[in-house]
C-alpha cells in the first residue's frame, strides 16, 4: 500500500515557512517509484528529515508537517530493503525521543505498520521493529498502545505475538502506575492467555510480565486476580 497520498497535504506546503519549504524539499524526493537506483536517496533524505525534525519540533506546524512526511516513512518501513527501513524505524523514534508524550497521535498511524514487519522472515526486521516500538512506550509514557497490542495477542504469527509480549514488558516498566490502572483488566487478560501460548518462550515471558505484576500493583488487586489464574 502506498501512503503518500493519504496524508500529504499540498496547500500546508505553500507556507513560506523555511522549514515547511525544507521538508517540502525533501518530500518532493519520494515522488519516485522506490528503485534500486534511488533507495539510497530516499534513506538520505530520511536522514535530513530526522536532523531537520530536532530543529523544528517545537514549531506549531511540525505536527502537520509529520503527518504530510509520514506517508513517505510508512513506505520506507515496508521497504524489503533492510537498510531503508531500519532508517525509516530510527526516524521515528528519534522523532518519538523529542516530541515526547505529543507523538501520542501519531501512534495510530505508525503502529499497525511497525508492528506487522515484526513478523517478517528476516529476524533483522523483527529486531528493528522491536526497538522501535519500545522506544515509542519509553519515550512516549502512552497507554494507547496497549488496546493496539492486545488485538494483536492471538496473531498467527509466532513473531508478532512474542513482539506483543515485549512490549507489555516494556510498558509495565516505563509507563506510570496510575496509567497503568486503566488497562489493568487488560493487562490480565493478555497474562492468562499468554502464559498457555504454544510457544515456550512466549509462555516465559510471560510469566516475567505477571511478577513484574505482581511488584507495580497493589495486593487487593493482585489477589482479585489470583483468583482467576494459575501459574
């Protein structure tokens, strides 16, 4: 699926803005068909974008300016060309890392994505994908992940539901209690159902997610929940 067109937004790019003219600039690049002969300009310009979003983050029109740019990453991520989309993946989080909590709207449209190439055969997209989306939980704080994970628990694909179970670990470390709480039900339903995955290492970890659990919420609430499992 090509993204571009979906979210880019030509009358935003005729601000006189020289930052918006920049990343017009280097969106432009991406109205070429992805080739062997221009991947590598397609990577730099990601690269340019990433140095020109620590410079403009704090402007009014970068949110607007991500949006318009995020069609162009969005193909760059599914790129079957592993450098290109591991730049693609750096971009944002890099982009996570200085917009902080803000990048929460954005987690909807680089979610779905980041966490389908997970499952590719090349465990070096698995990897990349991985690191990405924990540091979107860690820099972000965002509980908004955590419906988007659940829906993703039963994937047929080993990768994927191993990916979700690092994940969960990753927001029970980083992500406050008091957020937490509002998944909680949640959070114990991807426990029960996933310490009896098919696949050992899912299982394992698993139950390291249920004992940081038990650690982060209370003993009521923890022994409500002892009620209903077993490990």
């Amino acid at each position: 699926m090509n993204f571009e067109s979906i979210y880019y937004n030509q009358e935003f790019y005729n601000k006189p803005d020289s930052y918006v003219k920049d990343a017009h600039k280097l969106l432009s690049i991406f109205n070429e068909k992805e080739s062997e002969n221009n991947w590598e300009k397609f990577n730099n310009a990601l690269k340019q974008f990433k140095e020109l979003s620590a410079q403009m983050v704090t402007s009014s029109d970068y949110n607007d300016i991500l949006k318009s740019f995020s069609g162009a990453i969005l193909n760059s991520i599914n790129s079957e060309r592993g450098a290109l989309s591991k730049t693609a993946l750096d971009v944002i989080g890099e982009i996570s890392y200085l917009m902080k909590f803000n990048f929460e709207s954005f987690i909807d449209i680089f979610f779905p994505t980041i966490l389908e190439i997970t499952g590719k055969s090349n465990n070096i997209f698995t990897q990349n994908g991985l690191n990405c989306l924990k540091k979107i939980i860690t820099n972000t704080g965002s509980i908004k992940i955590i419906p988007q994970l659940f829906v993703q628990k039963t994937n047929k694909k080993k990768k994927i539901r191993q990916v979700v179970a690092e994940c969960i670990e990753t927001c029970l470390q980083h992500i406050s209690t008091k957020k937490l709480y509002d998944y909680i039900d949640i959070i114990e339903q991807l426990i029960k159902e996933g310490i009896y995955d098919r696949e050992q290492i899912i299982r394992d970890t698993y139950k390291k997610i249920y004992q940081s659990y038990k650690k982060i919420f209370n003993d009521n609430i923890v022994h409500r929940y002892v009620l209903l499992i077993y490990i």
